[in-house]
C-alpha cells in the first residue's frame, strides 16, 4: 500500500471526537487516543456501507468491529470497546459519511400530527455524557469492587439472548402440556439468569484489598473475579447492579426536543433519534 501512487488520494478523517471513556478502563494496545483524547474519523468505504447491510453480521458485531476499525484507525481492537464508546463512534462515522443533520419522522404525542425534525451529530458528540472514572463499592469485609460501564460484546450477547428469549416465550405458549411448558420456562428463565450474572461480572473493572500480610493486592483477572462473584454473598451483587444503572447513564444523548409544525398544536416534545446502524443504513 505504501508504494501506491493513489496513496494522497486515499480518504482523509472528516471529524474527530472524544470517547465518553476518555480512554479509561482499557487494556495496553486497544486504543491509542490523540494528545487531547480524540479519535480521527473517517467516512465509510463502500466495503463498509455493504457490511453495514449484513444483518448477520450485525448481530454478532463483526461488522461493527470491521467497519470501526476502517473509519477509525486509532482503535486497534475494537472488540474490547465498551458499549458507550462504540455508540459514540457509530454516531461519529455516521456523520463523517452522510452529513451533519440526521432527520427524524415522528408523532406528535399530543395531536398526532406528522412531525418532521433534525438533530445534529456534531451537536449529540459535543454533549456526550463522560463514563464517571470512579464508581466503587466498599464491601463489609473491606474489598474495593471497581466498577465499568459494559463491553459492547456483551451488549452484544445481551441483545441476541433477549431476541432468543422473545422467541422462546412465543414458542412456550403454544405448549399444552403444562409439565412440558413449565420444564421450557424454567429452562429460558434460567438463560436470562446466567445473562445477568455475565452483565454484573463484565461491569467489575477490579476488586482490591489488603491481604494477610498487610499487602495490597488488586484482581483484574476475569477468572478470578467470575470465581469471587460465584462464591460472595447476595447483597453484592445486587449492590453492583444498582451502579451499573449509574453508568448506563454515560454517553451520547440520543434524543431531540422538537416542535409539533401543527399551527394550532405547537406541543415541544423530546424524541429519539435513530443512530442505529440497521437503520441509517437504510435510510441513505
Ligand atoms: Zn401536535
């Protein structure tokens, strides 16, 4: 490639934006940030728009990954990203292919009236919500439990297994025999169980101590945290969900407030809008 007289020719980063990590909570060699923790932004290829396309590959992210790592070369493993950070550079490569203004069709929930309103990405990149660097949690018998907002792998996982159990659910019903139906419950209920617990055990960053000897110690290891949550008492647990909701909150605002064009009407409301891949894909 380095020897390709069309090499000046080739794309040139359209936009650059901060991650709502800031970089944090990454392993060596996943990301290397700019000097002022920015990302370079590239629009799509047309080998970029077809995977877009591919909606099996969506499901699992591959497609996600490859195209992240085409428009955004300072990331080196995309598959280890956490959720909030892909969300933001989707929207980010977004805007560096199809322009600024994102439209959004919607209702208006007051007089039902067809609205028609605009966000902008640049504006949505710009008020980005930053993960907190610091959500701990202080168990009885002094461990530090460091929490993190969740990969995009499992929110991956998270989404295929809510489709599966959708699914699961519908095919349940029309089971008549009651033993039967009662086993197939069980069995989907205890899937979505084990899919919790993975979400918890992604969302501990590091668990930290003092051991016998006086010395500290701090565990990043994912066996050793897994084999820990499977042996802590409840509570924990429970603790750890309430401030994984904390970090949901982080990231890019993907909502607008708009005006209902009706003359008589004029409700301002707040809608979504809709940087999901499936849909901008189609939409262009
Ligand atoms: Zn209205």
């Amino acid at each position: 490639m380095s020897n390709n007289p069309l090499k000046n020719h080739f794309r040139a980063p359209k936009l650059f934006t901060r991650l709502p990590s800031a970089g944090n909570f990454y392993a060596d060699g996943v990301l290397e940030l700019s000097a002022t923790g920015e990302v370079e932004i590239y629009a799509m290829t047309s080998r970029d728009e077809v995977m877009m396309r591919n909606p099996d590959a969506l499901l699992n992210g591959e497609s996600v990954a490859q195209i992240i790592t085409s428009c955004a070369p300072a990331i080196k493993r995309p598959r280890e990203l956490l959720g909030a950070d892909v969300d933001a550079l989707m929207v980010a490569i977004q805007g560096a292919t199809f322009g600024d203004e994102v439209s959004v069709e919607t209702k208006c929930p007051e007089c039902g009236n067809a609205v028609v309103g605009a966000g902008s990405v640049q504006a949505s990149l710009a008020t980005m919500k930053d993960v907190p660097a610091d959500v701990k949690i202080q168990t009885p018998d002094d461990l530090t439990i460091e929490l993190r907002p969740v990969t995009y792998e499992t929110t991956i996982a998270a989404g295929v297994s809510n489709f599966q159990n959708t699914r699961s659910m519908q095919s349940i019903a029309l089971i008549e025999d009651d033993l039967e139906k009662l086993k197939a419950f069980n069995e989907s209920y205890m899937k979505m169980a084990e899919l919790n617990f993975l979400v918890i055990l992604d969302s501990i960053y590091s668990i930290s101590g003092t051991d016998e000897d006086g010395e500290e110690f701090i565990v990043t290891d994912r066996d050793n945290i897994r084999e820990y949550m499977e042996n802590c008492a409840s509570d924990i647990g429970k603790k750890v969900t309430e401030h994984v909701n904390i970090l949901g909150e982080a990231g890019i605002d993907k909502t607008i407030k708009i005006q209902c064009q009706e003359e008589e009407c004029g409700h301002i409301f707040e809608t979504n809008l809709e940087f999901d891949p499936v849909n901008f894909s189609t939409a262009s």
